[in-house]
C-alpha cells in the first residue's frame, strides 16, 4: 500500500495542454451519465478538469465490476493510442463532470513532436499505472474494510494538489462505493458507520469528511 501524503508538487497536465496548442472539444456530463460505453469505438482520448469518473467492465453474465476511478487532472481512454480499436469497458460520470476530448492522432502527432509534452505524459502514464498494480493488489490481498478506506481516500485525491484543505469528498451514493469495493451496499454501510464511531471520517447523509487518521488505518498491517 503506498498511498501517503505528498510533500512534492504533483503533476498539472492541464498546464501543458493549455501551452501545447493541441486541439481539444470541451464536453460536461451530468451524474450517472455514460462518457462511452463498452465496445464503442476507441477514437479519443479524454482529460478531466473537474468531476470523477468511474471505469467497469461487464463480464459475459452481465456481472459489473469498477476497476478503475479517475478524477481532475487524471487522463483516461488512452488504449486507443495503443491500438485498442473499440473500448474495454465503460465510463461513467458519478458525479457531475467537465473534459476535454483528444483525438488519438492528435495526441500521438504532439507527443512526437513536443518532447516537453511527451515527457510530462510519459511521466503521468507512469504513475497512473502504478496506481493501476496498487489497486490490483488491494483487490487481491486486502479486506472489504481497507479497501473501502483506501477507496475514500483515492476519491478524496488524498495526498496529491487536488486534496482539499477541509478533506470533503464528491457526493457519491453507497451503492456506487460498493461497486468499487466488490462487495454489498449493507456492508459499505456497516463499514461507514464504524469509521464514523473511530473518527475516521465525519458522515452525514451522503458528505464525508475524511480525517488523516483514515490514512494511518490504511497502512497499518
């Protein structure tokens, strides 16, 4: 488990795609919407300015999984640009969302001919893969409690310049956690109101508050 509070400055790719002079289409989705759906063309790549998206996958029995969640500042869709010709899974608006859409040519011309841009996306692609193997892992050795609290913690952006001072996180449904979890809305609901009574987390309704002692929960053995 690595998640831990940053002392460095993190990574801003809006700031380089405002200097780039790429061509971007701004696009908004409300909460629920669908950005693509599985199976769709893979045409373009898209960039979060503000909202949080949830990607899934859905198996031949219809059964969903969330397998990854992306917030702003956070690039998603990518696979195009590696020859990923229609979409492995869905995505999904959970709460209110504002993108910028890239054409996958578009991209792959300005990552060939902008080193400073190339570099900055290599650098991010990196580190989003990393949060990729750090997610398989919790999902493969770590309970349904610490996967929740790591969960809140990734939607929160703990420990990154997009955690807010007051630690609110997005308005999200205990359904919608439960799906990022694997496991039931009842014991999502159990869980909460255990982290609540800890002091963990300040829970009213559907706004929660996280505390830095949900970190420390996180990374004990």
């Amino acid at each position: 488990m690595k998640i831990k509070e940053s002392k460095t400055k993190s990574l801003e790719p809006e700031i380089f795609l405002d200097d780039s002079g790429m061509v971007r289409k701004a696009a908004e989705f409300q909460k629920d919407e669908a950005i693509y759906i599985q199976g769709d063309l893979a045409q373009n790549v898209m960039y979060i300015q503000t909202g949080n998206v949830k990607f899934s996958v859905v198996n031949t029995l219809g059964k969903e999984a969330v397998v990854a969640m992306f917030g702003p500042n956070d690039f998603f869709g990518e696979g195009c640009m590696a020859g990923q010709l229609v979409r492995t899974g869905t995505a999904t608006a959970i709460t209110p969302t504002a993108l910028l859409t890239i054409d996958k040519n578009e991209l792959l011309h300005m990552l060939r001919t902008r080193h400073t841009l190339s570099n900055h996306f290599v650098e991010y692609m990196l580190s989003h893969n990393t949060r990729v193997e750090e997610d398989l892992i919790d999902q493969l050795f770590n309970s349904s409690e610490k996967r929740l609290a790591r969960a809140l913690l990734v939607l929160g952006r703990y420990g990154t310049a997009q955690h807010q001072a007051e630690g609110e996180l997005p308005d999200v449904t205990q359904e919608v956690l439960a799906q990022i979890v694997g496991t039931t809305r009842s014991r999502v609901n159990f869980f909460m109101n255990k982290f609540r009574k800890l002091g963990f987390i300040e829970y009213h309704r559907r706004r929660i508050k996280i505390n830095k002692s949900l970190l420390t929960f996180v990374l004990e053995e």
